[in-house]
C-alpha cells in the first residue's frame, strides 16, 4: 500500500469567501467603495470578486491582486506574469507559483465569462479584453482596496513564508507538503518549483539566501538521512549556524537515531510517521505551519522575533 495516498481534494482553508446567494449586495460590499461610481454593478461585482482571489488561510499572498495591479497601471489590454513580479518583487514568488499550479487560469475560467478577462496558462499573459473593465481597474482605489482585505498578507515584508529542507528520499511528502501550503496561500521555497530560478545558480549562496534572510520559516523534515549525506551537509550546516531556532520547524521521524539536530527535540516539532498513511500527516502538518504564518503575519515587523 502507498504511504502517501491522491490529495485530491484539500480541506477547506480556515478563512471562505461567501458563495453566491451569501455575498453582499455590490452596494453593501465594502470593496465596493473602491470600485469607481457610475461602474456596471455586474463589472463591480467582479472586480470585488477578483480581487479577494481564490478562499485562502489568513496571512497569505494575493497573487491575484497583484496581476490585477500591474495590468490596472498598464496602457496595454496584455499583462505577463513576470511584468508583474517585477512590479511585485515581494509576492513574486507566490505570483510564479499561483501560474506554475495553474490556480490562475482555473480562478479566472470559474468567475468570468469569456471575452471579458482570461488567463493564458501558456504564456502566463493576463488578458483583459472587456473595455469598461480595463476602465475601471485603471480608476480603482487600491489601497482602498487593500484596506478592506486585512486577512491577506500585502506587506511584502518577506519572499517566502516558509523554506522547505529535506533530503531527497522525503521528496513524496514534501511535494505534497508544498501542494498543501501553497493551495492556502503561503509563498513556499520547494526546490523543484524552482528549477529555472536554480538552473545556472551558484547552488549554495542560492539557498543560503533564502534559509537565512528571505523565509519567515524554514521547515526541516529530519529523515535518518538529511545532514549524513553530501547534498544535505551544506543545508544542515547553514541551518545550524546561520537561521535562529525560533525560525527552524522540525519534523522528526518517528524511531530516528541520533542525528545532528538533536538539539531541537528541547523545542516544539512535529512527528512523521514514515510508515504510515502520509496524506492525512501532510494535512496536519500544513494546517499547523499555516497558524504559524499566521501568527507571525499578525504580529507585524515589530512584533516579530
């Protein structure tokens, strides 16, 4: 039997949107206020709609929003997706994954009617074709906009929420760990996510970047193997050296021997259990990384660390 069964279906994020017999009337709607007066309440409606973006947990990206900003300041219909990292340097992480996921075109397919705004998978292009949308995305208040949308996290403070560092053997539950995290919204360091951003790196300053400076968190998924073999040596040095405790998430194996980090058993960490069913572990183990994003998120910069 396999460790790790189809996730298929994730469970439902800890903050929704209304459905659609639930949400407020387009004059009730706060985000309304930002929608300019005389706009087709219908085109309202979206505009609100789109710029919540897809039902995430608190204190995540809104890659959505972000397009939606870099197509609103451009004269072009046409808006490509590494326009928009560069306007947003802060969510282009979560931007290129929202794409690399295809979570874009799917969102944009389900709330709108073709010919009025299309996501092209292929070529990562933002297509608003509807007239009197582009007009009113150019005329929106978006720090209005912002400020009725508190539960996401747009202060581009950090380019990952979490880092993920393992050894090659735990990629299945990694690969399903990253799935789950960035379905709720997180900006996730997963290296295979970033194999063009990789290819041609100097490898080590690559990570020792992202491990100590660009992550709220780094997530260490302590297998018999990680920090014994060589590709893991440098990953284990940096993270023992460089990334404070508060910052390190562990996750033991269940029956692991003695190992390099085995000073992190004198802080809170997660268990896996390698023989076991993964998926309902992997769901678990998001869940509570994602209330520690949150947390930190809501403390601020000057809460934090």
């Amino acid at each position: 039997m396999s460790r790790l069964s189809r996730i298929d279906s994730l469970p439902a994020p800890a903050f929704t949107r209304p459905t659609a017999d639930q949400a407020p009337a387009p004059d009730a709607d706060p985000l309304a206020r930002a929608v300019p007066r005389g706009t087709d309440p219908a085109l309202a409606s979206l505009i609100a709609t789109m710029a919540r973006g897809p039902a995430v947990n608190f204190g995540a990206r809104a890659p959505v929003l972000r397009l939606l900003q870099s197509g609103a300041a451009s004269s072009s219909p046409y808006t490509f997706i590494e326009d928009s990292c560069r306007d947003w340097p802060g969510d282009a992480v979560a931007i290129r994954t929202a794409w690399n996921r295809g979570s874009l075109a799917s969102f944009f397919a389900e709330i709108s009617e073709p010919g009025v705004i299309d996501f092209d998978q292929r070529l990562g292009l933002l297509h608003v074709a509807s007239e009197p949308l582009r007009a009113a995305l150019s005329r929106m208040d978006w720090a209005e906009t912002e400020r009725h949308l508190p539960y996401l996290n747009l202060s581009q403070d950090l380019p990952y929420d979490v880092a993920l560092s393992y050894a090659s053997e735990e990629r299945a539950y990694v690969e399903s760990l990253f799935t789950v995290l960035a379905q709720l919204g997180y900006a996730v360091f997963y290296d295979f996510n970033e194999q063009d951003r990789l290819l041609g790196a100097q490898v080590d300053n690559f990570l020792e970047a992202i491990f100590t400076r660009e992550s709220r968190f780094v997530v260490v998924v302590l297998s018999n193997d990680f920090g014994r073999r060589r590709p893991h040596v440098f990953e284990a040095e940096i993270i023992q050296e460089k990334v404070p405790q508060e910052r390190i998430l562990p996750i033991y194996y269940r029956n692991r021997p003695c190992g390099p980090f085995d000073s992190l058993y004198h802080q809170g960490h997660l268990w896996l259990d390698s023989d076991g069913d993964l998926t309902p572990q992997v769901i678990q183990h998001a869940e509570l990384i994602s209330k520690k994003v949150a947390a930190d998120v809501s403390a601020g910069p000057l809460g934090r660390r």
